[in-house]
C-alpha cells in the first residue's frame, strides 16, 4: 500500500478530481487552502502580496495503482503545461479501511 499525494492549483480542482474519478478512484480526502512556495511557481500564500492557493489530494492506494495515478498528472501537465501540480507517493505502514 502507497499514499498517492497531489498538490496542485486552486482553480484547477474540478478537472484533476475529475481525472481521478474517473479512472475509478472513489476515496480520498481532499485538503483545501494549502500554502507554500516552490522554485518553478514561486509562492502561493494566499496574501495581497503573495495571492493564490492550493489544494492536494491524499489517497490510501494498492501499489500497483501507482503507475495508472501517476500517467494521470503526467497527462495533466502535458495537457496544460502552465497549472502547478506534484505527485508523489510514498509507504503506507497502517491503514485501516
């Protein structure tokens, strides 16, 4: 088992919830307001100064789901080469369903 996270923009939450839904990923959970800064999209802090925020989505996957999740944000950049989105997983020790 893997924990799948996605940090991406704001305003881009519908398609990227959309293109996990629809590759058949019904559980998640969806944290809003995140804040941060990265070296390619500067900061995002929510502020008059620093406007924008962002959103991730954590999910509880099987390892061999991975790959599929993944080729999903890849496809999303290559689709809109602008938007701010990361991927990354790592191990899942517990998880209780």
């Amino acid at each position: 088992m893997k924990m799948f996270w996605v940090v991406y923009d704001d305003y881009f939450d519908d398609s990227i919830t959309n293109a996990f839904k629809q590759s058949g990923c019904k559980s998640y959970m969806k944290l809003h307001n995140a804040t941060g800064e990265s070296q390619t999209s500067g900061a995002r802090l929510g502020t008059h100064k620093r406007p924008g925020r962002d959103k991730s989505i954590l999910m509880a996957v099987p390892d061999e789901n991975i790959p599929r999740l993944l080729e999903i944000v890849r496809g999303l950049k290559a689709d809109h080469p602008k938007i701010g989105i990361r991927a990354v997983t790592f191990p899942l020790e517990e998880c209780i369903l």
